[in-house]
C-alpha cells in the first residue's frame, strides 16, 4: 500500500485547505482512508475517514461540520476539504488507511495501518 499526501500549506484562522491523498496498490472494496493529524507536543489525532466502497464518513467531534472528506474512484484519492480553519487545527496531517476496521474503534488512530507522509498545515491567527 502506498499513500502520497499533499496540500498542506500556511493560511489565517478563517481560510481554508484542501489535503488529497492518493492511493495505490489497495484493496478499495474493504478499505477505509483518511486523515489523523499531529500537533507538536502532543499524541495523534483522528480527524476524519471514509469507507472506500459506501461513502460512509466519520468525524471526529472537533471537526464541528467545518471539513468533509470524499473521495473520488477514479483517481483512487480522498480528498479532506477544511474551512473556517483555527490556530489549533496547526498540526501534521497525515494519510492514513486500514482493511481491518472496527467501526467501534474507527477514531483510534492505533487502528490504521497504512500511513502515507505527513503534509504540514499552519494556522496563524
């Protein structure tokens, strides 16, 4: 599995960004892609996944309706779509995926499996 994320970038509080993340060589009908992203200092953080196959997403609460996830099949890339962007949404980004998920455990970054570079996303306020 190999995941290629970009898009990360600086803007103010109030902007927004757009990460992608490509995908190659998985098994798409059993897997689930997203972001867990990582601020200095501290332990890493689910923001948001979606099941390849139906579309299903999930958030985590902090998200607050500010970004949404998709993904588009034909370029075998999801997609993470932030708006009202706040300082503390400062953090690595990271792609993350997994075949094997637990829908109980689906916030867990320990969950994940396959982990693409991080893209660096700052916030000023």
């Amino acid at each position: 599995v190999q995941l290629q994320a970009s898009g990360g970038g600086l803007v103010q509080a109030g902007g927004s960004l757009r990460l992608s993340c490509a995908a190659s060589r998985v098994t798409f009908s059993r897997y689930y892609m997203g972001w867990i992203r990582q601020a200095p200092g501290k332990e890493r953080e689910f923001v948001a996944v979606i099941n390849w196959r139906g579309g299903n997403t999930y958030y985590a609460d902090f998200v607050e309706g500010r970004f949404t996830i998709s993904r588009d099949s034909a370029k075998s890339t999801v997609y993470l779509q932030m708006s009202s962007l706040k300082p503390e949404d400062t953090a690595v980004y990271y792609c993350a995926g997994s075949s094997r998920v637990i829908l109980s455990a689906i916030r867990d970054p320990r969950h994940y499996n396959d982990w693409g570079q991080g893209t660096q996303v700052t916030v000023s306020s």
